[in-house]
C-alpha cells in the first residue's frame, strides 16, 4: 500500500464501518475509512447511528451490576479452599 | 493440584487475591449473560472462581487474568449445559456493516431513530441482549460490553476470529431489529404505519 490515503466510495466505507468503529482495521484502512467519513455528509448519520448503538450497548455494564452477598458467598467458599485474605 | 493457590505459597494466594478477585462483576456479568438466569449465573461464577483457584498455576504470569476467567467460566458453562445445549443455526455468507447501514436507513425514513437521542437505550437493550440467541449473545458481551478485541474473544470462545466477526455483526443487526421494535412500542416510527409497514404499535 503506497499510498495510505486511498480514497474509498460510500459502499465501501460503511461496509467496513463497524470494523472501523471496533479499530480492527489495518491503519491504512483505517485511515481511509475516516478519510472518507469526515468530508462524506451521506455517510456521517449512519456512523453517528452506530456510534450511539455501541455507546449504549456498553452502558449495559452498569444493568447488571453483582450483588454485594454473592461476592462475599465467592470469598467465603475460597476461604474454605485455602484463600486467606 | 499441588501448586494451586490454595495449598501453594502465601505469594501464590496473594497473586490470585490481586489479579482475579477484582474482575468478579465483570465475570458474573458474563456468566449472567450466558445463564440468563442470576441464580445459575451465581453458581456459574462460584464454578469459574473455585476452577481458577485451583488451577492457578496454569495461569501464566503477564497475561490477562480477566480474559483467563472469561475463558475458564465460558468453559465451566458448556460443561454444565452440554447434555442440553441448544444448535443455533448460524446463517451462512457474510455481513458487513451494509446490513446496519440499510436498517437505519429504515429507521430514517419511519423517524424512529429521533429516539437515539432522546432516550437511553441501554435499559432496552440489556433486554434485547438477554433474548439474543447464543452464541450471538456471547460475542456481543465481549467485545461490545467487556471491550475485548476480536482476537480476544476468539481465544476466549474458541473460534476463528472471521467467526467472532460474523457472529458479531448478525448479533448487533439482531438487536438493532430489536431496537426498532422498541421505538416503535415507544411512539418513535410514526410513518412506519402510514408507509403499509408490517406492523403497528
């Protein structure tokens, strides 16, 4: 790849767009799809869209938080196994 | 058995107290999305902690102790569940990011993404992610609630990183389906029904 600015057409920047938003690409492909999002208006909603979809997928963290009596259930069976603190 | 921490050194069971006990809430998260249920998840986590204690040795020093119990704890899971483990057909062919592109589109033209910014979406779809079937659901945990990498995942789930791909990809497009249900239910997709669409609220 001697050129890292390759440009890239709309079918293909949101084709690779959720390996873009994971950075899975290489960093020229990665270069180029952001290349290509940051001048494309047609583009930019549907990674604003996936953007918003992946920021509240991992608010999902905070849904099932562990109840304070099952880790102390943990500590107390390993206790029993050896664990000393 | 005997270098596991329990009966190995007090510097083993000081390692094992530092690198795994602080990654318990995201193990149970896990394990809940797994079980779906929270009392098989807590036997389930109980299962990973005890397996990790005793295996601790096996644990090689520098690597990443919460992917380490990701693991253990997806394994102790297929153990339990493998006289009924359910076949989920995975679809054939490949799926980009064109199949998330063309379902906001839908959402465009119905106005059912306004509710993207005008509600919080991850009550519902912590929801939509208990439906998910496996072993979508899994995937979809990993990378986008526990921020492992593809690579990650694969060695956690034991799969070839273009299946953590796939099956990534069909999950988020799975629950972004889902997610429309839920703005139309909320009042978001007004011109779905004017547009003869499937279904009203």
């Amino acid at each position: 790849m001697p050129d890292g600015r390759k440009e890239i057409d709309c079918s293909t920047a949101i084709a690779e767009l959720w390996d873009y938003l994971d950075q899975e690409l290489t960093p020229e492909r990665m270069n180029a799809v952001r290349s290509h999002l940051d001048r494309c208006a047609g583009c930019h909603p549907h990674l604003e869209f996936a953007q918003r979809f992946l920021d509240a997928l991992h608010r999902c963290r905070g849904e099932n938080a562990m109840p304070e009596e099952l880790r102390l259930a943990v500590l107390s069976r390993l206790r029993k196994e050896g664990l000393t603190s | 058995m005997d270098d596991a921490a329990g009966s190995g050194s007090a510097e083993a069971r000081s390692e094992f107290e530092k690198q795994v006990l602080p990654w318990m809430p995201d193990v149970y998260r896990f394990a809940l999305s797994l079980t779906r249920e929270p009392a098989e998840a807590e036997d389930l986590l109980q299962e990973t902690y005890l397996r990790a204690f005793r295996s601790w040795q096996t644990f090689q020093p520098g690597s990443d102790a919460r992917r380490w119990l990701f693991t253990i704890c997806r394994n102790a899971f297929l153990r339990q569940r493998e006289r009924q483990r359910r076949e989920v057909v995975e679809e054939e062919g490949d799926l980009d990011g064109s199949a998330s592109f063309l379902l906001h589109a839908r959402m465009q033209s119905d106005g059912s993404d306004r509710i993207l910014s005008r509600v919080d979406l991850a009550p519902a779809l912590n929801a939509a992610l208990a439906e998910l079937p496996e072993p979508f659901r899994s995937t979809v945990i990993l990378v986008d609630v526990e921020d492992q990498s593809y690579e990650e995942a694969s060695e956690i789930l034991g799969v070839p990183i273009g299946t953590v791909r796939s099956r990534l990809f069909r999950g988020r497009r799975q629950l972004q389906e889902k997610l429309i249900e839920y703005a139309k239910d909320a009042g978001f997709a007004a011109a779905a029904t004017r547009d003869g669409g499937s279904n009203d609220a």
